[in-house]
C-alpha cells in the first residue's frame, strides 16, 4: 500500500459570508473531494470549522489551497499534515457538527498540534453529528 498524505486544520468562518455558505461549502467540498479521491470530514460550530483530509500529497494540497483562496475562510491554520501508510479513517467525506451546541470541541482542538490535535480530532468524532 502506497503511503497516504492527512492534514488537520481549522478556519474561522468570514464576518461577511453568507448563511448558506456553510450548507453550499460542504456540497461543493464532497463532490470535489470524491472527484479527487480524498475522504475526510469537516466540522462547524457556527464560527470555526475543523477539517481532516486524507489522500494523496498533490490532491490535499490543492484542497488547501483552494481553501486559502476562499474569501469565507479565514485565518487558516495547519494542525498537523504528514504521510501515514494507512489504512483510511474516512471510508468517504462526511460533514458535520457538534451535537450540543454549548461543545467547545473544536475550540479544544484548534488550540493543538501535531500528533495531539489529531488524537484530539478522533477522540471528537463520537461528539459530531456527521451527515
């Protein structure tokens, strides 16, 4: 099995997006990432996502990149990235959020790195409402 490329990163959801920018992103985000062979998730609690993305180098960093370039997100940060051997966390792209709407779990999240912030992400999955 080929070495498989993750990163973990967060945004922060633009003051001037609209409200359906959310439902649209994560639309537009499953259809292009399925087209490029990337799973993962996306998380929102109403002001900062958290995304996890899995494939290979190329194909990631052009999601990255395409999200650096989207005007509704902002202040980009990469959490952790690197190759891994797999196998997949993500058999396909799910988006979600968290189930109680007091969570801080992404807040706890985005303050990591490393190793820890992608420990922090699975131990966070049980806590999302993916759809």
């Amino acid at each position: 099995m080929s070495a498989l490329f993750h990163i973990v990163c967060t945004s922060v959801i633009s003051a001037s997006a609209h409200p359906n920018h959310v439902v649209d992103s994560a639309r537009i985000a499953r259809n292009r990432h399925e087209s490029a062979g990337i799973t993962g998730v996306m998380a929102f609690d109403g002001w900062r996502f958290l995304l996890y993305m899995e494939g290979e180098a190329e194909q990631v960093d052009e999601m990255v990149a395409a999200l650096r370039r989207d005007p509704c997100h902002q202040a980009l940060t990469v959490l952790h990235q690197g190759a891994f051997d797999g196998p997949r966390r993500f058999r396909d792209w799910a988006s979600g959020y968290p189930v109680d709407a007091g969570d801080d779990t992404l807040q706890r999240v985005s303050l990591l790195s490393g190793e820890d912030a992608l420990r922090a992400l699975e131990a966070a999955l049980p806590h999302l409402y993916l759809g």
